[in-house]
C-alpha cells in the first residue's frame, strides 16, 4: 500500500478527535475543506433552531423575550470567551464583523485624536481595508492609514511592524490570521511593541477563532472583533462577536447610539443614555434565530478543547504539507503559506497557474462518481485548503491530494471556463 494512506489510516485510526465528525451533517460523496470560510452544520443545530422556531416563536410568541431570547446574546458571549481566552463580560455576540469593527475603529480613534496614524498591513481581509479608507474619506480626515508590506503576501517580518509604530501610531489593526496565507501574528508581541508606544490595537479573529488557541486576557489584547459562521461553525452569516478588555470600556462610546446600548431600552426615554459595561457595544434587537444557531458548534468546541483542536490541526498541516510536496509541487504547485507552524493557523493555501479551474473541477467533477472536493479560490491563483479537525480526517487530506494530482495530469481542468462564479 502507499505509504501516505496507510499513514493517513493510521493518524485517523489513534486520532482523539475522530468521533467527533459525527456530530456533523455530513455527506459521504464529498470532502469539505472549506471550513475556514463556511463550517459545517453540527447536527444539534437542527433540533435547537427548529425548537426556536416551532415552539420559542411559533408558539410561545413574544413571551419568550424573557423566557429565552433577552439574555442568548450573553450565554453565546460566555461560551465564546472561554475559546478566545476572555471574561464573559468582555465579548458582545452580534452584528456583523465589519459592523464591530467599525464601531471600534471609530471609538478607539476618537480616544486618541491627536495621534494620527494608522497601520494596518496587505495581509488583511478587505472589508478591514475600506472600513477605515471610509472613516479616512469621512470621519477622521487628518488621519492617515500606512499598509505595511509583507514577504510576497506570506508572512509579516516582525522588524516591518517594530519599525513602523511611532509615537504618532493612534491604532493598528490586523488579522490574527491571514485569511490568503494563513500567516499567524505573535499577538502579545504586537500588543507590546503598540502599548509601547501608547497605541492602541484591534485584532480582528476571523479566521482564528476556533482554528487557533488565542488567550486574549494573557496577551494583554485591547479590543478584538470575530466571526462565527467560519471555524466556530455558527452558520451562513451568523452574528459576529466584539471584544473589549474591561478596563477599556469605560473610556469608548459605540458611534452608534441606539437603543440597545441605552442603559434602560424599555424605559421608551427619548434621551440616549449609555449604559456601561460591554453591552454599550450593542445595537439592535438580536438576531434570536441566527444566535442560537451558534451555540451548538460552540459546546461542540468546548467539549473537545481547543488545545486538542490546535494540536490536530498542526498534525494535519504537516500531513497536507508532506502531501502537497510529494504529489503537487512536481505538478508545478507552490505552497503560499508559511512553512513554520507556530506562524499559521489552520489551513495551507497552495498555488498554480490554472488554480480556478482547478478548484471548479475539484467542486464540480463531471463524472459522478468521483468524489468532490471542496476547498476554495482566493485571486490571483490560491487554492485554500482549510483544515477543521473537528470533521477533517487524513485520509480526507490524503483523497483531496491525490484527486488534484488527477485534475491536473489528465489535464481534466481544460473542461472548465475560466470565467468566475459570483462567490468562489
Ligand atoms: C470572514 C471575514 C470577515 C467577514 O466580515 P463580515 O462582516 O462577516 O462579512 C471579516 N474579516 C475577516 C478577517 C474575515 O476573515
């Protein structure tokens, strides 16, 4: 037998993790390799969202604001700060992550108005990008934005980071992990080089949450922002959470003041009064549904510990890298990703010339029996293989691989149109 699948059956067979791919709905005629960008659903989650539907609204109506519905966005807050390393009052669960960012990058550049710069680097995520190009253009027009410049968009010297902050630094803000590269941030380092110098910092977790162990009391973080619908596997556009560090709450004001940030919403008081504590950060009635969607992949989190979670993960990108060089880079692939694990998180992106249509036929095999696969397509060229050891298996690694191999020997890919799908 091929030695990388009787390894690949080995590692599943003495793998902690394996039972726990079962807690998700799954298909036997494909391999998801897309839980970076959209987590499975956790089968709990049908029973707890139809009980929300069929029996909290469809039947008990309005009353289950205080029965069930006013305190969800806490008990999710609770759960999310045990992965991320916080208390449960500092982390606000709603809205979207560009919203939370939003409402941070205005409070937390209205604090130090004197200081004008901001840092972030070309290895955020857009949205970042033009949230503060349009608080720039808008809001704060002294205020300049320098995007620092990594090693061919992989990874980020620390030296470009050190030599960028000065006193004149409001804020910087950057993802925890690279949603192209998977490049991952010495978080405390940053934090230190910033308070330094008196800056501020906001992380935004997007794609660490859940992939990563993030500790964000210990490493002394100001303010974070993170989305649940990738690895923390809350669903299709499930609301985002927002973290500020308790000492800081007291000196932001969310820019939108609303009823939900009121100290007594159900007083009907035509005067805004903020009230303290996290929940300023909030804005709007919840989104009940969406909520309570996120808090079985949450349990099923805790249950297995994200420093088990952590640890497969590196044992799987070891795996894929040992793959990728076996079988890919004689196929003129390149790894796009750092090769030290303690600075990537937890999916390996990879490229080559024909890339898109590599990754259509992977998606869309023409022949029905062949197993799809699905990873991702990220412009130029990147291929994102996304690694979820709650429902990843090696031999899932080791499929993936070889089907590419396949693709692209028969030159299979030449089926395919070059042309983009709306959301690839
Ligand atoms: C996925 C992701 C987002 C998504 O933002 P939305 O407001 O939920 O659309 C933002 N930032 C990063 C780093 C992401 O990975």
């Amino acid at each position: 037998m091929n030695r990388f699948l009787e390894k690949a059956e080995t590692l599943d067979k003495t793998d902690s993790l394996k039972s726990f791919k079962d807690k998700f709905v799954a298909d036997p005629s494909l391999i998801y390799l897309d839980g970076n960008s959209l987590g499975k659903l956790p089968i709990k989650t049908i029973e707890t969202t139809t009980n929300i539907i069929e029996n909290q609204w469809g039947k008990n109506l309005i009353r289950s604001w205080n029965e069930h519905w006013i305190d969800l966005s806490k008990d999710i807050a609770t759960k999310i700060a045990k992965i991320v390393g916080a208390q449960p009052d500092e982390i606000f669960v709603g809205d979207t992550t560009s919203l939370n960012l939003y409402k941070l990058l205005v409070a937390s550049l209205a604090l130090q108005k004197e200081k004008t710069e901001i840092i972030t680097d070309d290895l955020n995520f857009p949205t970042d990008l033009y949230i503060i190009q349009g608080l720039i253009k808008q809001q704060f027009k002294n205020h300049s934005l320098k995007i620092l410049e990594s090693t061919d968009e992989i990874f980020m010297d620390p030296a470009t980071v050190r030599e960028a902050i000065n006193k004149n630094t409001s804020l910087i803000t950057l993802s925890l992990v690279s949603y192209k590269s998977s490049f991952l941030y010495d978080m405390k380092s940053i934090n230190n080089l910033a308070h330094n110098k008196n800056s501020l910092v906001i992380w935004d977790l997007s794609h660490a949450a859940g992939a990563t162990t993030i500790k964000l009391n210990e490493t002394n973080t100001d303010m974070a922002v993170g989305c649940t619908y990738k690895y923390l596997n809350g669903g299709p556009g499930a609301p985002a959470f927002l973290y500020v560090r308790k000492h800081l709450q007291d000196k932001l004001t969310n820019p939108i003041w609303s009823w939900f940030a009121h100290q007594k919403p159900f007083d009907f008081n035509p005067n805004f009064i903020e009230t303290s504590g996290i929940q300023k950060f909030a804005i709007s009635t919840p989104s009940i549904l969406s909520l309570g969607a996120i808090e079985p992949g949450l349990d099923i989190i805790l249950d297995a510990g994200m420093s088990t979670i952590e640890v497969k993960s590196k044992k799987q990108s070891a795996f894929l890298i040992e793959l990728i060089k076996e079988y890919l880079i004689p196929l003129k692939f390149e790894i796009a990703s750092p090769l030290d694990e303690s600075q990537r998180g937890s999916h390996i992106s990879i490229t080559h010339d024909e890339s898109y249509r590599i990754n259509r036929a992977m998606i869309d095999p023409r022949d029905k029996s062949t197993k799809i696969v699905i990873p991702d397509f990220r412009p130029p060229n990147l291929i994102r293989i996304g690694i979820t050891p709650l429902y990843t298996s090696y031999l899932d690694l080791y499929e993936a691989i070889i089907r590419i191999t396949e693709i692209v020997t028969t030159k299979e890919f030449e089926n395919y149109s070059t042309e983009k799908l709306t959301v690839t």
